[in-house]
C-alpha cells in the first residue's frame, strides 16, 4: 500500500489535538516521538486483562504478564535481528543501558585501559564512562567532529591504540543528524581488540537494525524515541559479551541462589533486570516494534529525506541562519539543529511555539562538548517522524523567518 503521511498521522491520537488552539506541528521527535493507537491500544489491553507481576506467579494473569513481557522480548530480538532473545535485556531506556555497560564491561578493565568516544556524543554516552575512569583509572579518548558535524573517521588511526578496550559511539547524532560510518568503526576496533558499543538511540526509530550486519558487540535503545511508552529501553549485546558483565543493581529476580555468605545469578539477559520490570511498557515497545516493521520503509526514509531536504533549504534561504550538520542528504536523519544570528535557540522555540504551533527543542541536547566544538552555547532543533508533513514544514519556516523579523 502507498504510504500516505496524512493516514499515518490518522493513527497518532495526540496530532489531531490542539494545545494552545492551534493545530501541532511536532517537530520535536528526536526527543519522544509519539505513540500510535497500535501501541496506545496493546498497552490498555494488557492493562486491562493481563497485569500482573511477571515469572513469579502461577495463576493466570501471572501467566499472561509473563508471556506478554517475554514475547515484547522476542519482538526486540527481530526487530534488532539479535541471535536469541537472551541477548535483550530491558532496561529503563538508553542512558540505563549504557550504565550497565559501562559498570558491567568496567568490571574487567585494569587502569590505563582506554575506552574511545567522539565529541558529539550525548551526555548520556559521556558521564557513565567518566564516573568508570574515576572508579578504576581508565583513560577516555575522544574523536573530533568534522566541520559538517560528523565524527571525524580519520582519526581513527591516532586515537585507537593497543590499549583501547571500547569503541563507544552514537549510531546517529542527536544534534548534527549524522549516521556513523559503522563499518569502518568496527574494522578499526577490531584491529586493535576492541569492542563497540553503539548509542542507538536516534537511530532506531528509522526501522529495525541488524547488530548482527553491523558486527558490534551491544546496543543500547529508548522505547520512547520510537513510538512506545517512556521508562523501557533495552541493552542488546552478544550472548558472550553478556556473559562476561556481572551485574550492576541486585534484587529479585537476577539471582540463582542466595545465601549471606554468597549469591549467584541468573544468566543473561535476567541477571540485568532486578526487580519488577515495567511490563506494561516492554509490551508497548514490542508494539511499536511491530508496527515500524509494518511501515513501507522505502516510502518513509524517501519521506523523511525529501522534508529534510526541504527543512535545509528552507532554513539556508532564511538569513543569518546556519546548520550545525550536514548540509547534504548522504547518510543523515531528519535532525536539523541551527543557529539564528542574534536570537537564543530558547527565544526561537517559544516564539515558533506560541505563533505558530511549532513543537521545537532549543538548547544544549545533552551535547555540551559538541556545542563547544561549534562555538555555540545551544542549537533549536527539528526532528522528523513519519507522521510529519509539508504543513509541519511550512509551519516551520514561516515560523522561523518571523522569529527572525521580530527577535534578531
Ligand atoms: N543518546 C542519544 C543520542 C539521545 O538522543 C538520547 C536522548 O535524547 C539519549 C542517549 C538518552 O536517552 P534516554 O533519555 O531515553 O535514556
């Protein structure tokens, strides 16, 4: 079926509300995303005929809470193409899995071992790391980013070394929009015995990934960034890898035995997930999983790149705008962040907010040292969804050219 962005949005219960008395036009996407009556619906019904706490009970909404949570796992495990569904642990989201890593992995370094990320990374993929160095004396070094606000590939030579232990970069930027050559990350991480973990949270919800393809050792994902509930991700990491990490937070749930002189625990991916997990919500991921699978992807990334294409030509034709990112379509997402001469990235949003009904994120996005790198203290910041349209894009550029007229 031909894919029309005006019935998708049909699907997207919020879009058709009006805050503030005005239709929306969210552009905020890469922050969260929105949820489709599909996910809406499997997280009501499950609520409504299934809660219960999950692989402890026997009567039968505890059967089904278990088999609803467990096939929300199987449907990660496709829509990653993971080997088995051990490999996924949920988790709270990105920032929580990427914890796990980094305390889990952390356990084996010795000081002196270095782990390497990039200048655009999200803070998320910074501070885990930072509060392991100051744990355990590990040395983090960092790849520069290109003017176009890549990571900076060639310096791959000079900053992996024979001590490098983690490859740790985002899959796609949340401020420049770039994708990550994966491939040639990995080749470099390889020839010195490294691991790469990759940051995908701004990359999943552009359809379902193949760690196995991408030849990377785990994988850390929000449910929030693609159409599911807040409060679930998950750590995706080969079953060998897994094995390896000892778990981070204790509780139920994560044990084999425990005694007051020693515990054991549960294989991967259990160990990860203490406590009751948030079952609701894995089941809304699994949803929403399903239903980006059942998307036309082709129409969509065409979609996504024609109204990116037009929100970088709109906003280059608006002056003393600039783009912090690639000017071109190649091997980007729809994350447009600029700079308006002479008006605060937040003055814009609440302008284009107010006026026009434009839902914008202004600000640092997590991303201070690549904010610095640009000589900016905060970008505004469009994101793309399917659901978008020609309107959201007018709205937008009308949006901004009045902010300019009347702020700069
Ligand atoms: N990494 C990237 C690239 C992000 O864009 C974000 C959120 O904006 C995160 C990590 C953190 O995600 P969460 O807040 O869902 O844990």
């Amino acid at each position: 079926m031909r894919f029309d962005p005006d019935k998708l949005r049909s699907e997207f219960p919020i879009l058709s509300t009006h805050p503030g008395g005005r239709p929306l036009h969210y552009l905020d996407n890469a922050a969260t995303a929105q949820l489709p009556r599909a996910v809406l619906d499997a997280v009501s019904r499950h609520e409504t005929e299934s809660r219960a706490n999950v692989a402890r009970g026997v009567h039968i909404l505890a059967e089904r809470a278990s088999m609803a949570y467990e096939d929300a796992r199987g449907a990660m495990a496709r829509y990653l193409n993971a080997a088995s569904p051990d490999e996924i642990a949920f988790t709270q989201g990105t920032t929580a899995a990427i914890n796990i890593a980094a305390q889990g992995l952390g356990a084996g370094f010795k000081p002196g071992d270095e782990v390497v990320l990039s200048e655009l990374e999200h803070h998320s993929n910074i501070v885990p790391w930072q509060l392991l160095r100051d744990r355990t004396g590990i040395v983090l070094r960092v790849l520069p980013v290109t003017d176009d606000g890549r990571i900076d590939l060639s310096a791959l030579d000079r900053v992996l070394t024979k001590r490098c232990k983690l490859v740790a970069l985002a899959h796609a930027s949340n401020v420049t929009g770039a994708v990550t050559d994966v491939a040639r990350v990995v080749e470099a991480a390889r020839a010195v015995g490294a691991r790469v973990l990759l940051d995908g949270a701004q990359a999943v919800p552009h359809g379902p990934i193949d760690v196995q393809a991408l030849g990377i050792d785990l994988y850390a994902l929000s449910g929030h960034k693609m159409f599911a509930p807040n409060g679930i991700g998950v750590l995706w990491g080969r079953q060998e890898v897994l094995a390896q990490m000892p778990p981070v937070f204790g509780g139920g749930g994560m044990i084999r035995h425990v005694t007051f002189d020693a515990t054991t625990y549960a294989d991967p991916p259990k160990r990860f997930e203490p406590g009751t997990p948030p079952i609701a919500q894995a089941v809304g991921l699994g949803a929403a999983a399903r239903w980006i699978e059942a998307l036309d992807r082709e129409s969509v990334v065409a979609h996504e790149l024609r109204l990116t294409g037009r929100m970088l030509n709109g906003l280059a034709g608006i002056a003393g705008t600039r783009i912090i990112g690639p000017t071109g379509l190649q091997a980007r997402r729809g994350v447009v962040s600029f700079a308006l001469e002479g008006v605060h990235p937040h003055d814009l949003c609440q302008w284009v907010n107010d006026r026009f009904g434009v839902a914008l994120r202004g600000g640092h996005h997590c991303a201070e040292p690549l904010m610095r790198r640009f000589g900016l203290d905060g970008t505004s910041r469009a994101s793309l969804a399917p659901y978008n349209t020609d309107a959201d894009i007018d709205a937008l550029l009308e949006g901004v050219a009045d902010a300019r007229r009347h702020l700069a």
